[in-house]
C-alpha cells in the first residue's frame, strides 16, 4: 500500500472568506468588554505599518503582541465562540465552497489534510475540526505558565510555508510530487511550488498571472471580505 499524499491548504481567503485573524481580534475584544474602538484603533496601527512598507512577516509579528498576558484557554474557548458565530450569521457561512469540497476529496481518497496559515490557535482549531484536517500548523505564540507572552517562534509567513510542507512530507514519508497545495496570494508561492499539484485560488493578480504561465489549476473563492 502507497504512502498517501498530503493536502496542503492556507486558511485565510483560501478555505475561508475572511482573514481570521482580524475578525477573531474584532470579536474578542469585543467578548472581553474593550470601549467600542479600540479594534480600529489596534488595527489602524497595523495598516500604517503596512503602508509605511513593514514586512508581513513583521505584521504578523507585531498582531501577536496584541495578545501578550492573554491566558491561551480563554482564547482557545473565544476562539471556539467566534467560529460559532461566523457559522451561525455569515450567510453561507464561512467556508468557500471550491476550496472545501476539494478537501472533502481528499479525505475521501484517504490523502492527509494539513492546513498551513500565518493565523494560530484559536482561529485554526475550529477551523480544522470543521473540515476534519489532520493537523493545522499555524504561527505559534509562545506560552508561559498558561498566558501568551507576546512573541513567536515564527511567523508562518511566505517562504516558511514551503519549508512546512517538506518538513511534513519528511515526517510523513509522502512524495511531494503527488501532493496538493491551495492558496489565494502571491505569498503562498513557496507553498504552491513545493507540491506537484498547485492551486491558485481566487484572483490575486500575481499569483493568477503565475498560475496562467505555469499552466496550474486554479479555483474561484467568492470572497467578500477585504483584506487590510
């Protein structure tokens, strides 16, 4: 019997419609209590680093600090809550129909699911239950005594996505070449060309333009959140 290949899929406007982690900070803070603002005001600093040229990898760095002295149960537990609520209110909930359904695919021909984000525990978990993925491997917080300290190990951003991937075809004796990977932006590059069976998903302009050179499958999300 064959080693089965594996599934990769990034999560954020790749296998859902929104940027979890923007949406879970929006909706954790409001769970907590924060005066109504304080989301646009944590997120408006984000968006001038952005527009002042920050790395993403910088940005997804600076989001974590955001959760310094946070204990990682209650965040698991809002995180669980907020999935709840997206499914429940979102019409259609959260999931982009292409993207799910394919992964439904490969459980089904018994190829493992490993979902691959800058995003971390508390938005992947649920997320992962759902589409009943065996592993989510996210950006990890780094956790002392039960609290999040602020920092990460690091962030699961662009190039280390691709790094993911063969440190999990090692691990699990699979052929990348009779892998299958999903993502929506150029940033998933690494991940796409690590695998001999990339998806472009979605209409990011340089990553379709690569997609239509390299003759790679593509899938459409029918997104409607924005990013920052």
């Amino acid at each position: 019997m064959g080693v089965p290949a594996i599934a990769f899929s990034d999560v954020d406007e790749t296998l859902i419609d929104v940027k979890s982690m923007f949406r879970f900070l929006e909706f954790h803070l409001d769970r907590r209590g924060e005066p109504a603002g304080t989301y646009d005001r944590l997120v408006g600093e984000l968006r001038e680093a952005v527009r002042r040229g920050a790395p993403r990898a910088e940005i997804n760095r600076r989001y974590y600090r955001l959760y310094a002295g946070e204990d990682a149960r209650t965040l698991a537990a809002s995180g669980r809550a907020w999935f709840a609520y997206e499914q429940e209110t979102r019409p259609g909930g959260l999931f982009i129909p292409a993207v799910e359904r394919s992964l439904a695919g490969h459980r089904a021909a018994g190829d493992t699911v490993v979902l691959v984000s800058g995003s971390f525990f508390a938005c992947l978990d649920p997320v992962a239950a759902h589409v009943g993925a065996d592993r989510a491997i996210g950006t990890r917080p780094l956790i002392r005594r039960g609290r999040l300290t602020g920092e990460v190990l690091f962030p699961l951003i662009g190039a280390a996505k691709g790094r993911v991937a063969h440190a999990a075809a090692a691990v699990l004796g699979a052929d990348l070449a009779d892998c299958t990977a999903y993502g929506d932006h150029i940033s998933d590059l690494d991940l796409l060309a690590a695998v001999g069976h990339p998806v472009a998903v979605g209409d990011d302009p340089d990553l379709a333009a690569h997609a239509d050179r390299a003759g790679w499958r593509r899938l459409p999300t029918g997104r409607t959140a924005a990013g920052i």
